[in-house]
C-alpha cells in the first residue's frame, strides 16, 4: 500500500515510494495511474509541476508527459516515462513495480529499423535536435527505409544548452544519443559534411564534397548562424525591468540607447568598446550576441520559399512550398497557434524538437499540426527564470508577488489579453500557464490584474 484512497483528490498528485522507487501517483476523474517521478530531461521532480487534465509539465524547462501512459508529449528531452500498474482495494492504493511492464525509454524500445529492399529514402540535412527528433520518429512509427542525416559538426547531435551553462564538458557527456544508437537504428550519420545546393525537380541535394544524393523525402533543419560582428551603430533595447536592477546590483552596466562603432585592440588583444554615444568602455573580452540569420543561402537556387530574413517559410504540417520537402527549427518561419497563426522565426531548442516530429509524422501522412507552446529557461546570479508565450508587440506588464524579493510573476499583455508570462522563484505558476494556453485557454488581462489567482490553480 502507498497510500489510503481518502488522501488524494481528483487533480491531486503524490510522491510516493516502492522499492525504494520515487514514484508520481496521480488521480484523474476517479482513475489512479502512476509514473516515474523524474523528468526525463534533467531529473526536475515533477510532484513540483504543473497537472492538467492527463498531462504533468516540467517546472523547470516545460516538458510533459502523460500521466496514463508516461508518453512524453511536449519538449525539451527524449524518453518517456516509467509506467506502472495501480490497483485499489478496500480504500488503499497499491502500486505494482513489476520491471518486465516498464516502459522505461518507450521511445527507444518501441523504435523500428531499416527493412531490406526497401529504396525509399529520407534526407535529413542538419544535426540538431529537429533531425534527431525526425529520425527517432520515423523509426517509432516503424519507417522501413533509409534514414540519412546530415551534419556539418563533428560529433552527432548534442545537447547545446549545456554549453551555455558550463565549459568543461567532456564530449562525451553532451551526446544526445551515444553512437552506437545510430547504428542500431540503420540512422546513417554523415559527420563533416554539409549541403551546398538542392535540386527540387531531380530531387537531389549537393555536398561540399562534391557528391550528389537523391531523396524521396527531405527535412530541411540546418539552424542557424552568428551575424557576423561588424562595428556599427546599433540599438540596445533592454527593458528596465526586476532582471536588469537585479544584474544592476551585481555591478553589471547598461548603456541604453546606444550602439558600438568601435573595437579597439594591441597586439591581437581587445582593450576599449567606443560606442555611439562617444563613451569608451575598458574592456578584456567582448561577448557579441547581435543575432543570428537562418542557414538557408543553400536553397538560393531550389526555388524553396524564404522570407526577408532568409527563413525557411513552412506551415503547420512542416511543409514548404515544394512537395516532399519540409523545414523544421530555428532556419524555419512557422504560424504559431497561440498568436492566431502569427508567423513567426522562434530559435529555441524545444520548438525545434517538437518541428522534427511534427515533420516526421506528415512524412508519413498522419496529418498532425504543429501547436506547441514557447516554454524558455536561464539562471541569473543563481535564480531561475521561466518565460513561456510570445509576448512580441506587448503593451503592458502586470507583476504579481513581490518584485523587490524578487520573487514574482509578470503577465505581458496586447489586446486586453496575457500574451506571454515570466517568473523568478515562482514555480509552477508559468508552466501550469503554458498548459491552459496549449488548451487553448484565453487569459484576460482582468484575470492578470486580479488578487485572486486561483483560476491559476484549476
């Protein structure tokens, strides 16, 4: 027994221990179901998530799973859930911890591979989580031809977020998947390589090495890269909010309204920033985070649609204006749900997982869209900031809890409604919020300006 029937509510969920398992208990409209404790991402505790209707999301970086299945159902991550067996007797919930019934890594153990004979073949060019996501979705959904990935890098695909958080990782432990994964699978990893062409009407795409590869089917996924750091005026917008006063306080300088014009150095060494203003700023190393343009000049002959940013423009089944040919991830201008179809160019890790397994499910004519919420994450100065929505064009910020503690919540808002939401120490009101707005929810302003948050709560 893990607990009596009378200790947990519908819309409740309870940790509890068997065979010195974690275990999540959840009870939805009367039914109990039970799954690993942990999100598969990162290992957050999930009894500190968000439950909505079958679904837990993440508190800290937004990924869901299926409380009856384990399914994971939105990203970052790749594997699923334990599941386990609940039975109720006489008032007391038992749980059944029988490893033969696990589906610990479903994903994986569900995954099929390449069948002889079969010519039908998928490109996919880059090596980010989008081409990874499209592979392992293929080979989930029991895909029987070739599967070829692309990449440019080195090494298979990583988990790049960690790099932005500690710099004396070994390569090793950034692998999305080990190597050995990839040829279980009959996935056909090309590393150093990288398209330069593509032709639509042969259905053939040119590397740089000179060789020429046809495709049935192709997935366009290259990302994107850095602008290139040229010194001139440009403007720095920085809305004076609780995160800049916090970095303000830990001896960090804004210079608003202002641009670099000049990068001064001796001996191959920087040493003063001059900016537009006329200021000099004394300096030792120079961090320039100007932007990124999307990795598409290699489709400048393909007649496969960009937009003015040179994004690949896709709808919401992945597809390009060219037939049997898809984008996904940061290279891809795609209609976000939650704006009303807004297109929009979003570089994130999430939503690129997410556009590969949308991707791969029309490749296969399952006809499913794409309607995943932005769910962000960083840690300032030790504190952990979530940010989901698209708040691009809000007029109005409403604070809840206590800015000067630096614990609150921010609703933004356009149009009388809450666009996007961010919190510092708030856990999990922004992910329980990326949930109602992947249902579809509409969250007024009145909601946002009221006292009572505990619509917050349903």
């Amino acid at each position: 027994m893990v607990c009596l029937e009378s200790e947990l509510q519908d819309g409740q969920m309870k940790e509890v221990e068997v065979d010195e398992q974690k275990i999540l208990l959840v009870r939805t409209q009367g039914l109990y179901s039970a799954v690993g404790s942990k999100c598969s991402h990162y290992g957050a505790p999930l009894i500190k998530g968000a439950l909505v209707g079958d679904r837990v999301r993440c508190p800290f970086h937004g990924a869901c799973f299926n409380i009856k299945t384990g399914d994971i159902e939105e990203y970052p991550g790749l594997d699923c859930l334990p599941s386990y067996k609940v039975k109720v007797e006489d008032g007391k919930v038992y749980v059944s911890v029988n490893k033969k019934s696990l589906k610990v890594y479903k994903r994986v153990k569900d995954m099929s591979c390449r069948v002889s004979g079969v010519r039908h073949t998928i490109l996919l060019i880059g090596g980010g989580p989008a081409s990874l996501l499209c592979a392992e979705t293929l080979r989930q959904n029991h895909y029987e031809g070739r599967i070829v990935m692309v990449t440019r890098d080195t090494l298979p695909p990583i988990d790049k977020p960690k790099l932005s958080k500690a710099m004396h990782l070994e390569s090793a432990s950034l692998l999305l998947r080990p190597t050995d994964f990839f040829q279980q699978y009959d996935i056909e990893l090309w590393t150093q390589k990288e398209a330069v062409s593509v032709n639509p009407v042969e259905k053939t795409v040119k590397l740089n090495d000179g060789s020429l590869h046809y495709y049935d089917q192709l997935l366009i996924s290259t990302g994107c890269r850095s602008v290139a750091c040229y010194c001139y005026p440009s403007l720095i917008e920085l809305c004076v909010s609780p995160l800049s006063k916090m970095l303000e306080e830990s001896k960090v300088k804004f210079y608003m309204n202002d641009g670099v014009v000049e990068i001064r150095g001796e001996n191959g060494k920087v040493k003063e920033v001059v900016l537009k203003s006329g200021a000099v700023v004394e300096t030792d190393v120079v961090i320039a985070g100007i932007g990124v343009i999307p990795n598409s000049d290699f489709l400048k002959e393909s007649q496969v649609e960009v937009d003015s940013r040179k994004a690949v423009i896709i709808d919401k089944f992945m597809r390009t204006n060219i037939p049997n040919v898809f984008g996904a991830g940061d290279v891809t201008s795609f209609p976000l749900t939650i704006r009303k179809d807004q297109r929009v160019n979003i570089g994130h890790w999430q939503l690129a997982s997410a556009h590969g397994r949308v991707a791969a499910l029309n490749m296969l004519q399952k006809q499913i869209k794409i309607d995943s919420v932005p769910f962000f994450w960083t840690v300032l100065l030790g504190k952990s900031v979530r940010y989901t929505g698209y708040g691009e064009g809000y007029t109005e910020i409403i604070f809840k809890g206590k800015v000067e503690e630096r614990k609150f919540l921010a609703f933004y808002i356009k149009d009388d409604q809450v666009v996007a939401a961010a919190s510092l120490m708030f856990d999990p009101a922004v992910a329980r919020l990326a949930e109602m707005m992947s249902n579809g929810l509409v969250i007024t302003k009145a909601q946002a300006q009221s006292d009572d948050l505990s619509w917050l709560q349903m």
